[in-house]
C-alpha cells in the first residue's frame, strides 16, 4: 500500500501521465535524464520482473512501443535507450517494475548501455554457458 507508483495509479499522487489503459500506465520522471524521460509501469504492484504475469508482460512492452513512438512524433527523438533495473543490486530505486524511456539526441553526452558496468567477466564464457544452458 506504501508504493509510490501505486499510489500514482491509484490517483493518490500527482503525475504527468502521457499514456494509459487498463493494464499499464506511462508518466514522465520527476528526476528526467533529458526531455521525455518516461516510466511505463504495471497497474498491477510487481516489483520485479519475475513477480510479473507472464500474460501483462506483451503488454508492458506494446505499452513501450507505443510511449516511444510518440516521443519520437512529439519531441522528434531519434533514439531511446529502454531499459530498467530489475532489484535493488541493479539500481532498482522503487520497488515497482518500471521501464524508463530515455529518448537521445545527437550530441547529449550519453552512452550505450554498454556503458553501465566496467567490469569485465570474471569466468570463461563457457563455464557460464554450462550454467546458465544447464539449468533449464
């Protein structure tokens, strides 16, 4: 009951929604990283993504598409970088599933996602295949 973001949804807390429907809402950052910076959220409280059901998870992603392709008509953005940070160790402020959209613009000093973490792996590649593939 104390989620930020559940409070937005449930018209407790102001927000500058762009996009809604009955599953998924879009609302620009209060915190942007430039112009358009949007979260898209689950109505329904999932605070990472595999709290989500599988059913909503189409849909949070058709919500993504739709949000970016208005910023791209609205603000004329020519790229994004879409992601989120699923648990706290990943930066994950809120503890709701959010995706950011943060539309780019030639010359904003950002980066690629590549850019996040410097640090390189620290076991073979396939010794983490056999892992991962494994575990199926």
């Amino acid at each position: 009951m104390g989620c930020v973001f559940c409070k937005i949804v449930r018209g407790e807390l102001p927000a500058h929604k762009i996009y809604e429907d009955s599953e998924t809402l879009a609302f620009l950052d209060i915190y942007p990283m430039t112009d358009g910076h949007t979260l898209v959220i689950p109505k329904l409280h999932a605070e990472r993504l595999a709290d989500l059901p599988p059913e909503l998870a189409g849909k949070l992603f058709q919500t993504v598409q739709k949000v970016t392709a208005r910023l791209t008509q609205a603000l004329g953005a020519p790229a994004f970088n879409v992601g989120f940070n699923d648990g706290r160790a990943a930066g994950q402020a809120v503890p709701h599933l959010h995706f950011h959209i943060i539309p780019r613009f030639p010359g904003d000093g950002g980066g690629s996602l590549h850019s996040i973490i410097h640090k390189p792996n620290t076991r073979p590649l396939e010794e983490i295949h056999r892992l991962i593939a494994g575990s199926w």
